[in-house]
C-alpha cells in the first residue's frame, strides 16, 4: 500500500501542490509508554525540513498542547495545531487560541476527580492539557483498569447531556475535550489558508476520524494502523504504521532513507 500511496501522492503533485497534516503519536512517531517518552528521530525531523525547504504546506495536528508541539518539534514555517485545534501557530509565527471557559472549569473539575479517583492505582497517568483531558493507561494491565476506567465511563454517561465536553476512547486513552474543537474544524481552518491544495491526512486514532470524514470527498486520507482488524474508519487508504508514513514523506521530499545520518542532529538547521 505504501508504494501505491506514493505513486498516488505524486501523481497528484504533479497536477496541484499538497498540503500534508500529519497526527503525531502513532502517525509521525511511535505510540510510547509516556508522551514524553514519544520523541522524533532525527530522521523525522530532517524529512520534514526537507518538506519545508520545497515550500510543502505542513501542519501537525494532535490533542497535545501548543507547547509540547513546539518542543518536540523546533522547526519554523509550519503549521503547529495542538489541543485539537485549541491552539494553532501558524508559518509566521503568530498563534490563536480558542477558548471555551465553560469547558475548561469543567476540565479542572474533572481533573480533579480522576486525580483522586486514580491516586492509589499505579500506572494511569492523567494529563491536563487546557483544552482537554486524557487519561492514559497504557502501563497497566486490561485486567487492573477494566474496572476503573468502567467507573469513569458510567460517571460520565450521568454527565454528558450537559456538560461542554465530549469523550473519545482511543488507544489505551480516554480523553475529554471541547464539543466544538476537533481536527475535522482544524483541518477546515488551515485548508483555507492554501487554497488550490490537495489536502493529505494521516492519523491513527478516534480522533482523527473528524478529519476524515471532512475530507471523505475532498482529499487523501490515510490510516495509520497495523491491525488487519480495525474500528470502522472514514479512511480511504492504510499504512502499517509510523515508518511507513516516514517512508512516504521521505519519497515526497525526494529523499532516500539509508542515506540520511541518524546521528546528525537537526540542531541549527532550521536557522539557515
């Protein structure tokens, strides 16, 4: 699949300029045990500069904050979405926010609750991100939070017709956000900034299923995801996963992998 998506993608470059939105846990890298453990390679990193010097639009669009995103990836001239849309950084630098302060008293109330709902369970990691909350559980057993993240769910079913949020379970991950924020509104908004593209989305989660059902009729949208058996998606094509999507970018920006030094840090070559 990974071949016919680069003969597709630059069958199409040819015609009309892409602009790329890429997920980052699980698409541009690895899902990890901790966010902050998910790190880019160098490699990543070089890719996507090269993408940037062809003056390909670029935007990264994830539930972490503007400022993960920034220190993760220290690369100008892209777009930097985070909070699913919360927060949005553009080329030039300027950013805009979009809040919600209903919602996010909200946030904190709920934060609270799980901080004592989970503090004598081992393993669940809960991340207060603004816009959003998750509550990771990828460092403990189906067994030992089963019944935990069972008590989460049927409080919340108690509160959802009038609460801000809504709740999406994803890959060992259940996180609340803002109604009104997705990566469907996000990738609307920026697509507008460059009109005439063709916009290409990769994602690997519940979360970006927004962003593919807006883009069903109007663009390439690819799964990133190496289960055979899969949730139904609105992706139209799949990849295995991280490396595939690397592969693919690397192909687009006219670069061949084993020629890149994975020992060179990116460093200061977003200055040049």
């Amino acid at each position: 699949m990974k071949e016919c998506l680069v003969r597709l993608l630059c069958r199409h470059r040819h015609k009309k300029k892409l602009f790329l939105f890429l997920d980052y846990d699980g698409t541009l890298v690895p899902i990890a045990a901790t966010p902050q453990m998910a790190r880019p390679s160098d490699q990543v990193k070089q890719i996507l500069y090269c993408l940037i010097w062809q003056k390909i639009p670029l935007a990264i669009v994830s539930g972490r904050t503007l400022q993960d995103l920034e220190s993760m990836l220290p690369l100008r001239g892209i777009y930097l979405a985070g909070g699913h849309g919360g927060e949005i950084r553009f080329p030039d630098g300027t950013v805009t926010f979009f809040r919600n302060r209903r919602a996010e008293k909200e946030i904190d109330r709920l934060f609270s609750w799980l901080e004592r709902l989970t503090e004598t369970h081992r393993g669940f990691l809960l991340e207060h991100k603004g816009t959003s909350l998750a509550l990771h559980f990828r460092q403990v057993s189906d067994a030992r939070s089963f019944q935990l993240i069972k008590q989460v769910k049927d409080a919340w079913r108690k509160e959802v017709e009038s609460s801000e949020l809504e709740l999406l379970e994803g890959r060992k991950v259940l996180e609340f956000r803002v109604k009104s924020l997705n990566k469907g509104n996000v990738v609307k908004l920026l697509w507008a900034q460059c009109p005439g593209t063709i916009p290409v989305y990769f994602g690997d989660d519940t979360t970006d299923e927004d962003a593919f059902r807006y883009l069903r009729d109007r663009g390439i949208t690819v799964l990133v995801n190496h289960k055979e058996k899969t949730a139904p998606t609105a992706a139209r094509y799949r990849v295995k996963g991280p490396e595939e999507v690397l592969y693919i970018l690397s192909r687009l920006a006219g670069k061949d992998l084993a020629t890149i030094d994975k020992s060179d840090a990116f460093g200061g070559k977003e200055e040049h």
